[in-house]
C-alpha cells in the first residue's frame, strides 16, 4: 500500500527537523550518560539520539510490513519508558541532578518521535513506498492494435498450416504426460500385452484431443485480441477449425474399429470456445469490468477441459496446480511468438 505524498513530505521533514534538534541536545546528554564530551561519545549520542525516528523506516526496510503494530510500538516505548523512569525518580529511583531529569525528557521525545514516524507509515510494507521521486502521472492513452494487419498475417500462416498454433499443440504432446498421471506411459506385464495396447491406444487418442483442445483455447484467446473481438466471424478463424479438425490422433483405428481416428470435431472446439468465454464473464463479474485474458483464465479453463474428460488427478495439489499452470503459461509463451517474425506495430490515440 502506498503512502500518501502528504504523509512522505511530513516522514522527512520529521527526521531532518530531529537530526538538527539532537545536535543541541548530543553535548548534555553525551556528558550526562558517559561523563564525557568526547568526539566519539558525541558521535555516537548523536547516532543514538537520531535512532529513533529510524527505526520505523529500518523495521519497514527489513521486516516488510508496517511498523504501526504492536511488535514495533511495544518495545519502542518500553525502551523509552524503562530510560525515562529512573530518570524521574519512579519507580525507587531519584534522579540526583537536572541533567538526568533531562535524559527523561529525551527518552520519552524519542520514542513518540518512533511512533510517531511509524503512523506516517501506516498500511505501507514495502520501503519503496517512501520514494520522493514519484512517477509523473500521465494521461492515459489506448492502445490501437492494427487488427487488419494480423489478420493478413494469419492468412500467411494459413497457407503453411498454421505452424505456431501446431508448435503449441507439440508442446502440450509433450508436457501433458508431465503433468497430469492419466497420460502417463505405465509399463505393463508381458501376460497383459492386449490390454496394454488398448490402453496406449486410448492414452494416445485423448492425449492428441487434449493437446488440440488446449491449443485451440490460446489459440483463440490470442487472436481475439490481435485480430479483433469479432475473429470467430472471419475466414482465418475457419481456417483455424478447419485445420484443427483434420487432425488425426491415430494411425489407424487400431483396436477400436469404426471410431473416427480425428482428435476434435468442429463442435468440440466451439464448446473450447464457450468455456472460454465463460470463463471470461467470471473475471468480469469478479473485477466488475472486462480484462484482457491473463494466463491464469487460460489456466483455470484449460482445467475445466480436463475435468469434463474426467482426467484431472481426483485429488488436487498445490504442486500439480503450479505445474499445470506452468504447462499452459508456456504455451501461452509459444502462441504469442506466432508473429514474432513479424514486424509489430502498436500506435497510441492522441
């Protein structure tokens, strides 16, 4: 949470205004305490005096949350407290000269000094929230992506069978049976020779619909936005579907004869769509407007596909969520190097 500027400019008048004060005060307390006025018990009075206003800003520096908190408050003021007492004759003491009832004075200043430096600092964790240099805010200006021009771009991917989309269908060939343990290649006893070739066989076909599935999904999340929010109405997305469709998951029907060896139809990859869109009225209502897709909506449905397959590991770990979200961020990595080659071109509206 950032600190106010009104709060920054009071947080360093505070401390140049004590270090200053504590320059007249360094000579009487440095006699009192050490019976010396020594450059160095002066030096280091001075250094002590200058503390306390400090210590919030070192507390935030270290700990990384905001020192207006028991944890800061308590001990600052029990320090102050158990100098000030005896200095005031409480608590079986007496003081036995003005300089020391002063020392009293200085012990309580500099711990409301700290408290009060660690209120300036109220709700801040992080001590870059203290920068004098703010960034100037400047008008917002949207970004204009020339849809038109990826769309013409596309087209030239159409005719080499869109490799950047089938680069990203690969790498979830291969990192899926990472990932999740239903794609993973058990070896099989020699007695169970059928049975594991039917398993292959399965492993393999749903493997390759996955795969399709997951790189249609940012596929489409990429391009709505490159090529406009109205792409699925256009030829190229039909190129997309009708690229995808023609995909065979296996060879041959194998040991499943008269099944279609195609890994999605066009009606599995319109319900890909669906989830996607979905998936985006949840983060609007969420946000209360609508956002750009992040990977993590690509991420949550990417796992709404798996579990509709029924191939999602039953019991969920924060270890395969982090992989699983790793697998879909890097083909989201992939798909956005598409028009890498390309020469891209964001103007901003004056």
């Amino acid at each position: 949470m950032p600190v106010p500027d009104r709060k920054v400019r009071i947080l360093y008048a505070s401390l140049a205004i004590w270090s200053l004060a504590s320059l007249l005060l360094t000579e009487k307390v440095s006699y009192a305490v050490f019976g010396s006025d020594s450059v160095p018990h002066l030096v280091g009075t001075w250094l002590i005096l200058c503390l306390g206003p400090v210590l919030p800003v070192l507390w935030l520096w270290i700990m990384e949350r905001s020192p207006w908190s028991g944890f800061f408050l308590v001990p600052v003021i029990l320090i102050g407290g158990l100098i000030a007492l005896p200095a005031f004759g409480y608590g079986g003491f007496r003081y036995y000269s003005d300089s020391l009832r002063n020392i009293g004075y200085v012990a309580v200043m500099w711990s409301l000094a700290a408290c009060f430096n660690a209120w300036l600092l109220k709700g801040a964790t992080r001590v870059d929230a203290l920068s004098w240099q703010r960034t100037e805010q400047v008008p917002a200006k949207p970004v204009v992506i020339d849809h038109g021009k990826y769309l013409r771009l596309l087209d030239d991917q159409a005719v080499s069978g869109f490799p950047g989309v089938m680069r990203v269908r690969r790498h979830f060939l291969e990192t899926l049976p990472e990932c999740v343990p239903a794609f993973t290649n058990h070896d099989q006893a020699a007695c169970h020779d059928e049975m594991a070739g039917r398993l292959a066989y399965a492993r393999r076909f749903m493997l390759e619909k996955i795969s399709c599935e997951f790189a249609f999904l940012c596929a489409v999340s990429f391009l709505e936005r490159m090529c406009g929010p109205d792409f699925r109405y256009t030829k190229q997305y039909q190129s997309i579907v009708d690229q995808m469709v023609q995909i065979d998951a296996v060879d041959d029907e194998g040991p499943f004869p008269g099944l279609s060896r195609k890994a999605v139809t066009a009606a599995e990859l319109e319900a890909v769509a669906k989830v996607l869109e979905d998936a985006r009225e949840r983060e609007a209502a969420r946000r209360g407007k609508r956002t750009p897709d992040s990977d993590l909506t690509i991420a949550l449905s990417a796992l709404v596909l798996l579990l509709r397959e029924q191939l999602a590991p039953q019991k969920q770990d924060e270890e395969f969520n982090s992989h699983f979200t790793r697998m879909i961020k890097g083909g989201m990595n992939k798909m956005r190097e598409m028009f890498s080659r390309q020469k891209t071109e964001i103007n901003f509206q004056a």
